[in-house]
C-alpha cells in the first residue's frame, strides 16, 4: 500500500512502517508513555516536541493506521477516506500548528471552517472524531500529555430520502423506458473530445432496472454491488422462495443476507442474459461485469441512476435531500417497517447488516402513524 507524500514520493506504508502504534492501541500509553525518549527532560527534547506539528502527527497516524489495514482491523476504504479528510481540511487549516500549542480555540477554528463550507452537523463531527484520533495519537507516542477538551456540535440525523411504493414503480418504468438510449452527455462531447466515461458506455445499461429491483428486495449497499458475483448468490426453494446471499464482509458484518422473493425473480431474469452473454461463471459479477475496474463499475451505474432520476423527477427527497443509488436500500428497510407483518427490529437490522439503532435513527425515524393507521387501530379479537 503507498502513501504520496508531499514532494510526490510513493512509500510502502504497510511494509515499512510495520513497528508504528495503531491509534487504538491504548496499552501502548502504558507500555511506554513514562519511559518514552520524547519526554521533555532536556532542553533538547523540548525542541524535538515543539517541532512536531498537527501535520507531522496527521502523517504518522495514516502511517500506524496502515498497518491495521494489514491486520485487517479496518478496510482499505475507511483508511483512504481518513487520508482524504486530514488532506482535505484538517491538515491546510491546523496542520502548521505545534501539537503541543494546539488548544481548543483551534477545534472550533475548524468547526466554524467547516460550517462555512455546508458541511452538516454529521459530516462536521466525522471530522472532529478524526481530528481527535489525531491527538490522541500524539498522547500515546509521546508528544502530548493530554488531548485538550473539543466544543461540542449537535448532530441532527437526516434520513436519506427513501422512494414511496409509487415512485419506486415509477422509477423502475423510467429506467426500462431509457435503456439502450444515449445518454445527453454523448450528443455535448465534441469529435475527440473524452469524458470519465468512454463513449461506448455512454447508453443506459439494460441492467439498471434489474439493479433498482434488486437492491430494494435484498437490502444491499451500493457498496457491495462492486463486490457481488454470481458465487454469493444462492437461490433456495423451499417453504419459502428468496436467495441466500455471503457476500463479502462489509463495516464489520460478515453474516449471510437474505432476500424477499422477488429478488429471485429479478436474479433469473439477469443471469439468464448473463448466460447469452457468457459471463455467468461463479466468479464473473452480477453488475458491469465487463468492467473490471469495480470504483468505475459502481460509479458509472449511479451515473445512469443520476439521469433516471431527472428524467423521473425524483432527484429529490421529501426533505429535500439528494438521492443517491443508497437511497435504494433505505427504500428496502423502509418499505419491511411499512409493510412487513410482524417483523421485529433486530431481525431487520441483522439480515441488513446494520445496527437497531441505525435502523431507528436513519429509517424508522421518517415514518409516522398515519403511514400505518390500520395497524393503529386494530384491536385484539376476543377471546372464545
């Protein structure tokens, strides 16, 4: 795994870098807090410590985080999106400060820089809790005795705008209306002139109401589209018709999900045109399969979700947020909580891999009693 540093040089984080403390590993404090080299007994050691910067610490943490990527602690992704955050924000705005000057007026400068960019409250606080994992791993190799106290910020979860049965019908009906269609994009593009997608690619894909279908009937992330081969996929037949799908561990859920039973249906429709096509194999993927760059598989398909929206009119949720392809699986949780007789929170969330209190707080919170007044009103039959 490299790491670009400032002059443009790629180094082997993981394989160089294999003795640095993970950020987590709080028994390093005891282990050599007392004893560490970096203590401030001498003149000397003093001006090592005023010379490390919030920037030099930002840079040893990705370093020592990379090495939980190896142990597989954390995933590649969560690791990239640390680095891309302390770049992005953190480190142009704190990262010349001397870690031992850092005080609290510095976190608000950096809330108050963030709130003038349009960050939500949600965003703000995921930088706040990387900012602090910087620090702390200041305390634990030595740099600092403590982390100074952070202003708080009140986190207001807003739900992503799920579709309602009617607009889900009517976005599926839009998406099978463009396939085989150019896309507007490929009538602007001047002779020779590229986009981020090639011009062959430029034509809503026929998978694309398969994909909507799908991910509404098996609660899968747009994440785990990149990574879904046929070899995850198991239809069982029984009492009940759903398929059984392992896919690859994801933010730390590894348990098999299970779809409802029109996922089946969707799941035999493509794998037959799989099948014409030649690209059925256990190992080929369900989604873009002739891509194999999977980022650019995933990114050119919310691409096309993007135009099916517009064309819909759905680009919007009923609290004005942006949709996205993820709106697709709040959509699937919502729709169980709606319509699922009896179903209980923990089932959901496990087969969804997700947590109850995720459940409650990002999709059981956009639903009211009106949405289930027959439920309401019901009452117990007496008893005979």
């Amino acid at each position: 795994m490299a790491l670009l540093t400032a002059n443009g040089m790629q180094i082997n984080v993981i394989n160089v870098f294999t003795n640095k403390p993970a950020a987590n590993d709080f028994s390093f404090l005891r282990r050599s807090h007392s004893a560490s080299p970096m203590r401030a007994d001498s003149p000397t050691n003093w001006q090592n410590l005023l010379s490390i910067s919030v920037g030099k610490l930002s840079e040893d943490l990705l370093l020592a985080e990379a090495t939980r990527v190896q142990r597989g602690e954390i995933g590649r992704a969560t690791w990239q999106v640390m680095g891309n955050r302390l770049r992005a924000h953190i480190v142009p705005l704190l990262g010349v400060i001397a870690a031992t000057a850092f005080t609290s007026s510095d976190v608000q400068r950096l809330i108050d820089h963030l709130g003038e960019q349009g960050f939500t409250s949600t965003t703000i606080s995921q930088y706040l809790i990387l900012l602090r994992k910087v620090l702390m791993h200041g305390v634990q190799t030595g740099v600092l005795y403590e982390v100074p106290p952070f202003p708080k910020v009140k986190v207001r979860s807003q739900p992503r705008g799920s579709f309602n049965a009617s607009e889900y019908r009517q976005l599926v009906s839009t998406a099978t209306a463009l396939r085989g269609l150019p896309h507007p994009k490929l009538e602007e593009l001047g002779a020779g002139e590229r986009f981020w997608i090639a011009r062959d690619l430029l034509t809503m894909p026929e998978e694309l109401p398969w994909l909507i279908r799908w991910m509404v009937n098996t609660f899968v992330r747009p994440s785990d589209i990149k990574f879904i081969k046929h070899k995850h996929i198991e239809i069982v037949r029984g009492k009940h018709l759903y398929l059984r799908m392992r896919l690859p561990e994801t933010k730390r859920h590894s348990q098999p999900m299970v779809s409802l039973r029109p996922a089946v249906q969707v799941y035999e429709h493509l794998l037959a045109r799989r099948r014409a096509q030649g690209l059925a194999d256990p190992e080929d993927y369900l989604f873009m399969p002739q891509l194999k760059n999977r980022e650019h598989a995933l990114a050119v398909l919310g691409f096309f979700f993007q135009w099916t929206l517009a064309e819909s009119g759905l680009g919007k949720g009923p609290q004005g947020q942006t949709r996205t392809l993820y709106c697709l699986r709040h959509t699937a949780i919502t729709f169980r909580l709606l319509y699922g007789q009896g179903i209980d929170m923990l089932t959901l969330a496990r087969n969804a891999r997700t947590s109850v209190n995720m459940v409650e707080r990002f999709y059981a919170s956009v639903l009211n009693g009106e949405m289930n007044v027959g439920l309401l009103q019901s009452r117990r039959g007496r008893a005979t």
